[in-house]
C-alpha cells in the first residue's frame, strides 16, 4: 500500500480475523498510518490505534479518521483464536466526540468508514462537521462519488478492483471548490506493474506453499482415520482408477477438453491449494471446507467424469447412471466464474 501511493488506512473487519496480537505482528511496524476511532484494546481499554492523523497536500491540512461500524460481527477463524480481544464502541458517538479537536486542527475532515454506505450516509445525518467519507465493506458500491448533506462520498468497492480517481479543488483558503475523476476499472486494460505483480507472485507462493504443508499435514490425519474405520464408503473414485479401462474412447475425448486441465490452471495462479478455487477445479470437492480443514485426494483433481456422470459407485449398481442435465453444469458453470455459459453451446463441446 505504501508503494501505491497510500498515505492513510483504517482497520477492517478481515484485519481482526486472527486476534489482536496477530494484527499487532503484523502491522506493528507498518510504515503506513492506521487509524481508528472505536476499536479498543479489551485488556487495556486502550485504542488499538491512533484516532487520527493530519495529512498536508499542496498546503491543505486533512484530518483522517477511521471507524467500523460497532455492529460487524468479526467472525474469528475457528480453532485460531477464540476471542478477537477487542471492543468497539458506537462509531457515530466516537466520530462526534473526536469532531471538535480533529477540526481544529485541520481544514478538512475525511472519515474512512468501515461499513455499508447506509450506515455511513446515516453517521452524516446525526453527526456534523464532516467534508468527506469513504466508505469501504459496501458490497455494491456505487462507484462514483456523490455527495449527502454537502458531504462528498467516495465508494471504491472492495479488494481493490477499481480506484476511485478523484481530483479535488480548493481555493487560496483551502475552501473545497468541486471535484472531478472517475472510477477506474483495475482490468487487464490497466498494465500490471512487473515489480508489483513479482511482489504478488511472491506472496501468493509462499502461501501456497505453507497450505500444501498444512494440507499434507490434515491428509495424514485423515489416511490414519480411514485406515482406522475401514469399509465400504459411497464416493468418487477418480477417471484413472475407475473409468479408464472401460471407457477408453470417452477418455481420449475428455483429455483434449478443458476440464482435464483445470488443476493446472489453478497451478499456474498459484492458487492450487486454495480451497476457494478446488472446489470447482476439481472432482466431487463442490462442498470443500473453505478453512482449508480438507483435503483433495490427488485421484480427484481436474474435472473428471465423475463431476458430470455422478460417484462411480452408483454406476456399477445403476443402469440410469450417467444422465445429464443442465443443473450439472451450473454448480460450476456460475455466472461469477462462467458468465458466458449457455448449455446450448458448451455441452456440444464436452459430449464424447
Ligand atoms: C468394468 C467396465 C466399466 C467401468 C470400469 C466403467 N464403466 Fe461405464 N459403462 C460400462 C458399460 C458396459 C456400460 C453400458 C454400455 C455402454 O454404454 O458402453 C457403461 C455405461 C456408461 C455410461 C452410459 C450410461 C447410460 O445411462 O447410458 C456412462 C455415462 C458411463 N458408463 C460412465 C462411466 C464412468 C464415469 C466410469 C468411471 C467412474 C465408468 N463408466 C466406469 C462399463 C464400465
Ligand atoms: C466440477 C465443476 C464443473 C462441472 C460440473 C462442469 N464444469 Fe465445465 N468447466 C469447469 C472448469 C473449472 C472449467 C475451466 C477449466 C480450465 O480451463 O481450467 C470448465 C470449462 C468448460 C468448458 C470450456 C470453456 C471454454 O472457455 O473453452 C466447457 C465447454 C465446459 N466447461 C462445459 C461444461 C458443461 C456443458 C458442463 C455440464 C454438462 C460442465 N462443463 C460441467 C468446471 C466444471
Ligand atoms: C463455482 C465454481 C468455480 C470456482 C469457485 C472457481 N472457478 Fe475458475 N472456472 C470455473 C469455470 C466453470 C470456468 C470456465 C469458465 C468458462 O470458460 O466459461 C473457470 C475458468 C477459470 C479460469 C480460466 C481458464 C482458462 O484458461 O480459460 C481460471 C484462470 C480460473 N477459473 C481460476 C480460478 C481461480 C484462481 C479460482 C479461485 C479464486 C477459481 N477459478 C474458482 C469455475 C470455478
Ligand atoms: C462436462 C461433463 C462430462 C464429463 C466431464 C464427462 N462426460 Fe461423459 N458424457 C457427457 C455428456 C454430455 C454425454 C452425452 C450423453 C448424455 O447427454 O447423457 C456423455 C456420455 C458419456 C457416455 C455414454 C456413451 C457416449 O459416448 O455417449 C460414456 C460412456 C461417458 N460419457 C463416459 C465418460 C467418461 C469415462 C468420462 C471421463 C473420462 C466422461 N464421460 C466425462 C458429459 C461428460
């Protein structure tokens, strides 16, 4: 962020997932501003960071608040940590007491507002004194700016897809004249920059490589379970043990086709042992865990027969086995991962 050119953050709700000490290690020494008004230490009654800070550009004094909305449930990861071990106290409330100091210190006042834009628009209404919110965790952002109460909102969306590019005027008194910018759409239309996307690369093998540990770890486990119960268990089997030697034409057919690469598409993303992606990516994996407590059988990965034709074990006691409809697909074939799909023109493709 500090490459990017930020000069201020607040806390989100997905910074506190692991616990305060956690969020402690890891942003102790951020050379980054965090602020935040209404999140306290539970032990010490302390705020966990400071309230606000002053930012100058060309002569104009900003004053950077951060709240959260008092009401965001931060879920913990399970097993991790039981208590987040923080408080929160009610934003509007801590945003009203800071106002008067924060103003006057400042020529304008910008809160960061870790919320729906509902609840932001509302902290605006009760609460005077404010020029500009920028409202984050607001699952459908308007995009643009637009103002309430004579207050300018900027709503950039989440997991910095877009940036909102906005330049602001001001007169010789620092009086805010108007502004102007857009939204930009962080696509491929935006060349990557090499340093940064090596940065990424970088950061997104090293997590890969502490879940495979991880998932090596869980598979184990679970090995010596399955050893341990014995018997016979409804499930997928795998194309190479199970369908291979009967199927010999469909097989040829089905490795020419995407699905027979899916695994490695993920390999190449570096997100091969993430279970957000597995799921599709893979066999019989739709209800993967997404903590990571699962495990993928190797026998599993890619798209394989099983993914449309069912468990193989139902195949060898069922004649009607193998029907295809167009609910197969659509468990994979979503309109977030797949937005152009129609049965019409993808099942040609896949039938053997
Ligand atoms: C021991 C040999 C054998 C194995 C192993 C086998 N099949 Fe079959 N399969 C058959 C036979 C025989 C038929 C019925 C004749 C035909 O359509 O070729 C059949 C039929 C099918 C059909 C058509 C069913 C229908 O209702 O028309 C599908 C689909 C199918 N198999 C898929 C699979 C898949 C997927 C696997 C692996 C999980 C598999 N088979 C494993 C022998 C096998
Ligand atoms: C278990 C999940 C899953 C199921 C079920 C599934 N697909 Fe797919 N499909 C995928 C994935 C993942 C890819 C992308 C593979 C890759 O390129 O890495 C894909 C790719 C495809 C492609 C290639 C698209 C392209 O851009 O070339 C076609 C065609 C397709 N699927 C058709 C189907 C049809 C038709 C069905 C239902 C009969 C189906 N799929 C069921 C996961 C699935
Ligand atoms: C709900 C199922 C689903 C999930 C979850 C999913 N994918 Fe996919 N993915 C698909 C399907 C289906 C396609 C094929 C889309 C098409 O061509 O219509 C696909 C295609 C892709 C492609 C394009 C393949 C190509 O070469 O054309 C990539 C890359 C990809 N997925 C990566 C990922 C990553 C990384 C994740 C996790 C962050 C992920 N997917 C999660 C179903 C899924
Ligand atoms: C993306 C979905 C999909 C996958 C994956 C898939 N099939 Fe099929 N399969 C079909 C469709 C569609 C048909 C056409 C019949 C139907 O509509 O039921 C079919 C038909 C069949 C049949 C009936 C005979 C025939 O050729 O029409 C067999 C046998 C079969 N598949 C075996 C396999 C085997 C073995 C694999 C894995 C190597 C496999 N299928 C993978 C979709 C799939």
């Amino acid at each position: 962020m500090v490459e990017l050119g930020y000069d201020v953050t607040t806390i989100g709700v997905e910074d506190l997932y692991m616990g305060l000490d956690y969020f402690r290690e890891v942003f102790g020494n951020f050379a980054l501003p965090i602020v935040s008004a209404n999140i306290y230490d539970e032990s010490t009654g302390e705020l966990v960071v400071e309230p606000y800070v002053i930012i100058e550009k060309a002569g104009v004094r900003f004053g950077v608040t951060g709240v959260m909305d008092h009401n965001t449930n931060i879920r913990t990861k399970r097993g991790e940590v039981e208590s987040p071990g923080v408080t929160m106290t009610d934003f509007k409330e801590a945003v009203r007491e800071i106002i008067p100091e924060l103003s006057e210190k400042c020529d304008h006042v910008v809160v960061l507002a870790h919320m729906s834009k509902h609840h932001a628009e509302a902290l605006v209404e009760q609460v005077s004194g404010i020029d500009i919110v920028v409202v984050g965790l607001q699952a459908n952002p308007s995009m643009t700016a637009y103002e309430r109460q004579n207050v300018m909102f900027i709503q950039p969306g989440n997991r910095g897809q877009h940036i909102a590019d906005y330049r602001l005027s001001f007169d010789e008194e620092g009086v805010l004249q108007g502004y102007e910018g857009d939204v930009v759409k962080l696509d491929d239309k935006v060349p990557a920059d090499a340093a940064m996307a090596l940065k990424l690369k970088e950061h997104k093998q090293i997590v890969d490589a502490m879940r495979k540990e991880a998932a090596a770890a869980r598979a184990r486990e679970l090995e010596e379970r399955r050893a341990e119960r014995g018997g016979y268990q409804e499930t997928c089997l795998g194309v190479e043990a199970s369908c291979t030697r009967c199927h010999a034409e469909q097989y040829e057919h089905w490795e020419g086709t995407p699905h027979a690469h899916a695994y490695a598409t993920l390999q190449e993303k570096f997100q091969a042992s993430n279970p957000e992606c597995l799921r599709c990516h893979t066999t019989c994996q739709l209800d993967l865990k997404p903590d990571g407590s699962e495990v993928v059988p190797e026998e599993l990965r890619n798209v394989q027969c099983e993914s449309c034709h069912g468990m193989g074990t139902e195949h060898a006691r069922d004649g009607s086995y193998g029907a295809i409809r167009v609910e197969t697909c659509l468990k994979c074939h979503d309109k977030e991962n797949s937005p152009d799909f129609s049965f019409a023109t993808y099942l040609p493709k896949v039938t053997h």
